[in-house]
C-alpha cells in the first residue's frame, strides 16, 4: 500500500492517518464486523497500533467477538460510521475498515476470515486463504506458531 494512508467516516468528524505498511488486509466474515458495518463482510487493513492516528471523536461499542474475547468498535458519534476495531487481547494491532479508506481501491486482501461464520449468499475468491476462524498470528504482528496448518494446506 502506499503509505502513508488517510481516511475517515462519512461525515468527515472523525479522520486518520496510517503511517506504515500492515501487518495483513484480509475480509473479515465474523458477525459482530457484519453488525457493525452493515455489510456481508468487512474488509480490514490490520495495521500496528502505533501506526494508526486517530483525530476526532470516537464512540466505542465493546462486546464479546465470535472468539468470545471482548472487541471494541470504534465509530463517528455523528454518522456512526465504524472505523477500525480493538482486541482486547491484541495490543499490537488495529483493524481498519478498509471502506473508510480515502482511496479504498488500494486494499487488496490476501485471505478471508472467519469463514465458518459466512454469509451463504456470499461469493468468496477461491485464490485467497481461508481461516474457518481467527486470523493468523502474523496479521496481528505477532510471531506464526510453528506446526500450523492451513485449511486446504493438509
Ligand atoms: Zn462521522
Ligand atoms: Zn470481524
């Protein structure tokens, strides 16, 4: 991507800047990114915390996410436009909604997430990597455990 990326919400109140490259871009299928943006699937940009500048007001909605760990969402108080996510239990990144990027065209997942919550009606690219759940470990900037498998890889 090229870096650094800005976006925000609809009505423009709350606005950001991403100051490095991501760990990962994949299409979330959990419920709680349906719920909270109202689509079939969410893309998200799995950026470094400290990479993400937020300006603005933000609301955050927290509840338990489809791994059973509390997820924060954050969105505009004004237009409601959810714009990036927090895992309790991950520190080291944030998802943005890719949606919200000013140029949205530069996402470019590599894998869908979280497929065994997907919506039928939902086509998916069988080219990208699928995880029947959670993300894998690099996405989140963390170190890949050894031995894994992947659906498709066995
Ligand atoms: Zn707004
Ligand atoms: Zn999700």
């Amino acid at each position: 991507m090229q870096i650094p990326l800005s976006g925000g919400c609809f009505c423009g109140a709350l606005r950001y800047t991403l100051s490095a490259q991501p760990y990962g871009q994949a299409n979330c299928h959990c419920r709680a990114c349906q719920h909270a943006t109202g689509g079939a699937f969410a893309g998200v940009v799995l950026v470094p915390t400290e990479a993400l500048e937020l300006k603005g007001e933000y609301t955050e909605y927290t509840a338990p996410g489809d791994s059973g760990h509390p997820v924060s969402r954050g969105f505009c108080p004004r237009c409601g436009t959810t714009v990036f996510a927090h895992t309790a239990r991950i520190e080291s990144m944030r998802p943005v909604y890719a949606s919200t990027l000013d140029q949205p065209e530069q996402f470019a997942p590599s894998l869908d997430a979280w497929v065994d919550f997907a919506q039928p009606w939902v086509l998916m690219d069988p080219a990208l990597a699928k995880y029947p759940r959670d993300l894998p470990a690099e996405c989140a900037g963390l170190p890949a455990p050894k031995n894994r498998k992947r659906r498709g890889q066995e």
